[in-house]
C-alpha cells in the first residue's frame, strides 16, 4: 500500500483516561471495518479475484472469503470463482 504510514510505537497522551483511549481504538477498529467492506465490495463488483482482494488486504484467499462473501451475497454482487 503507498502512501499509508502507520506509527510503529503511537504515543498516546498519559493525561487521557485510559477507557476514552479504548473507547477511540473501538471506534477507528469499526470505521476500518466499514471502510474494508465498502473497498472490498467495490473491489468485487469492478471484477477482482478473492485471491487479488486478499493479497491487497494482506491475507488469505480463504480469511477474505470467510470475513466478506455472505455479506457480498446478500447485497447480489456476483463473485467471481477461485484463480
């Protein structure tokens, strides 16, 4: 992925309560699920392997599969087979 850098050690601020910083790792954890589903629809709809997702998202054929196809089902993309 260009262009995305991620703080190795982020330095979170010792005066913040720790149940607001978990609160925000909640939070960031749901808004990158809703971000994969839509990337990973769009990805599907525009003809992309499960092989081709996954390689993109860092993973198996199989975890994408498993995580995104009944979801992907139900909303009547057509997926592709296995390659």
């Amino acid at each position: 992925m260009t262009g995305t850098k991620v703080p190795a050690s982020p330095d979170p601020d010792e005066r913040q309560d720790p149940g607001e910083q978990l609160a925000a790792v909640v939070a960031m954890r749901r808004l990158a699920d809703r971000i994969e589903d839509a990337a990973v629809e769009r990805a599907m709809r525009a003809g992309w392997s499960w092989s081709e997702v996954a390689e993109a998202l860092g993973v198996t054929r199989q975890a994408v599969h498993k995580k995104h196809a009944k979801r992907l089902i139900a909303a009547g993309v057509r997926l592709r087979r296995r390659t």
